[in-house]
C-alpha cells in the first residue's frame, strides 16, 4: 500500500488509537525511537498496553478489533457504531 492508497479497514484501525497516541507514540513506549515503533507494530503487532478495569470490556474489546493485525480483521464503520449505540 502507497501513502496515497487507503482503506476502511486501516481508518478503523486507527480510530482505535487511544487519546494522544497519534500526538505522542515516544511517551507509549519509552527507550524506542520511532522506526522501532513502527517496526514493532506493523511486523510483529506491538500495540499500547490498555491497563485492565481502566476501560469498559466492550470497549477495550472494540479498541483491540480495531487494532487487528490483518485489515480484513478489523471492523467495518457500521460494526463500531453498532458498538458504540
């Protein structure tokens, strides 16, 4: 995929950052520069912690759907609004 090409299932993904994780990935995982953050996500799935109880379960289900490795894994708009009604 080209910087210019783009898909549902790559806006669903990230519409599941959390709040400030675009601003400030540095802060998510200190002592990585940013080409070991990228690396880790996108060839060995490396996401944020989501600490437990700090967020409601369909929530946190819903952050980690978004998050999916695979894009065809992740949900479509429709399937989180249906969530988030």
């Amino acid at each position: 995929m080209t910087t210019r090409e783009t898909s549902a299932a790559a806006a669903a993904a990230s519409s599941g950052a959390p709040p400030g994780y675009a601003a400030a990935p540095l802060q998510l995982y200190p002592g990585l520069n940013m080409f070991q953050i990228m690396s880790g996500v996108s060839e060995r799935g490396m996401r944020p912690e989501i600490v437990a109880g700090s967020i409601p379960k369909r929530l946190e289900d819903l952050v980690r759907a978004c998050w999916a490795q695979r894009p065809q894994d992740r949900p479509t708009f429709a399937e989180i609004d249906a969530v988030l009604e």
